[in-house]
C-alpha cells in the first residue's frame, strides 16, 4: 500500500520526534550548507529506519559543487526522488541527470493556472504533485469534490511521471503546512486515488516546523493507519 513521510531539515532530534511518532519515510529540506556537509548528512540519516527523498535548495543560484553534493547525497541515500521548482529543473535539470542518469528528478507545481497545470505535468520528465498548491494556488475557492475529479483526471494521464506527492492538511480560508488531519476528507480522498493507480513514491505531509513534534506527526500517522484499516475492510467485503 501507499506510504506517508514527514518533511524536515535534517538533524537528530527531529529525525528522532519523526520516529517516536512512528514514521518510517522522511524527505529532507535541504540548503547549500547542509548539502556540502553530505557526508555527515548521510551518516546521521542512515542511523533512522527511514527511506528519503531529498528536496534540492530552494535558492536558485547555487555554486557546481552543490550540485555535485546534492548527487552525492541522493545517491549515499538511494533516495527516492530529488524534488526541486520548476526554475531549478529549467536551470539545473540537464546538469543533475548528467551528473546522475537515471536520477529521479520530481518537479513540483507551484502558481500556475489551469492550463499551465497540465502544461506543467507535460513537459517536465518527472513530478512532485503539491495538492495544497493545486487547491490553494490553481483551483481556489473550489470544493472539494471539484479537487478530487481534478486529482483524478490528473492521475489518469500523469500517474506514470509521478514521483513524490506534498499532501498537508489544507483547507480553504487556513494556513500552509497543516497537518494532514486538519483536512481529513481532502487526505483521505487523496490516498484512495494514488492507491487505485499504484502509486510508490512518498506521500508527504510537509508541515511547519511548529507541528513537527511527536503529538501532530503521530495524529497524521493514527490518521493513515485508520485509512488503512478501512481500505483493507473493503477490499476484503
């Protein structure tokens, strides 16, 4: 079945309130220091029961060498996906998979229209779906079942470009990077969809940093293992 993770810079404490909270599947927020610190970066990770995607700096311009490193990272990892912007993909994209073929580059969607939706998914190699970005930024004020017809037309012609998926907890009129359990019926109707198409990649709820603590990381972890639980009870009726 499908897999949740969390989103956080790397460091020992929060890998381990991520643990305690019973995820087992982390993407790490990354900038050009922590990059160029790979090595120790990767030791401190692979001390964690967690499987990662690395996300590249959000800066755009960055010296070769953290190019070099964001390769090296990826692979001492055996990460899942390198994620990164669409201006970062246009900048760095040819240089990254020349660095390392067959990386799985994840380009995600940000502020772009209807059009430039589809036009996105399209024309990049590989992508990182934000479903808070597509309600919030492509589809505002509508609801939710309009989302989810929008998630599932997407996925009927995308799904095999798929890589990563960014799913907090969004709600119309509310903050960023909410837990997943603020928004329970946009969650689970998201999970029922990248189940029917097999999706693999990591699902991440990416909250703020004042919800990464054992309380809201456990509560988004209760809350995917009750979908669970209930998609294995329907598939058994």
């Amino acid at each position: 079945m499908i897999g949740i993770a969390t989103k956080l810079k790397p460091s020992a404490e929060g890998l381990e309130v991520a643990r305690q909270a019973g995820f087992r599947r982390a993407e790490l927020w990354t900038d050009a220091a922590v990059l160029l610190d790979h090595q120790a970066v990767a030791r401190l990770a692979r001390s964690f029961p967690f499987d990662y995607s690395i996300h590249f700096p959000n800066r755009l311009d960055q010296p070769p060498e953290v190019l070099h490193a964001a390769v090296a990272l990826y692979r001492e990892l055996d990460a899942r996906a390198l994620i990164l912007h669409q201006p970062h993909q246009d900048r760095y994209g040819s240089t990254l998979a020349d660095l390392c073929p067959g990386i799985r580059l994840a380009v995600e969607n940000h502020r772009l229209s209807p059009e430039g939706f589809y036009a996105w998914a399209a024309d990049n190699p590989g992508l990182t779906l934000d479903v808070e970005h597509l309600w919030w930024l492509t589809m505002p004020g509508e609801p939710l079942p309009r989302v989810l017809a929008e998630l599932r037309a997407f996925l009927s012609r995308f799904a095999s470009k798929l890589h990563h998926v960014h799913l907090p907890g969004y709600w119309p009129g509310t903050g960023e990077h909410r837990p997943m359990y603020c928004s329970r019926e946009l969650v689970r109707g998201t999970w029922d969809l990248l189940e029917e198409v097999g999706f693999t990649g990591q699902i991440v709820s990416e909250v703020s940093t004042e919800f990464q603590n054992v309380h809201d990381l456990t509560m988004d972890v209760l809350l995917f293992e009750r979908w669970k639980l209930d998609r294995q009870a329907a598939h058994s009726a």
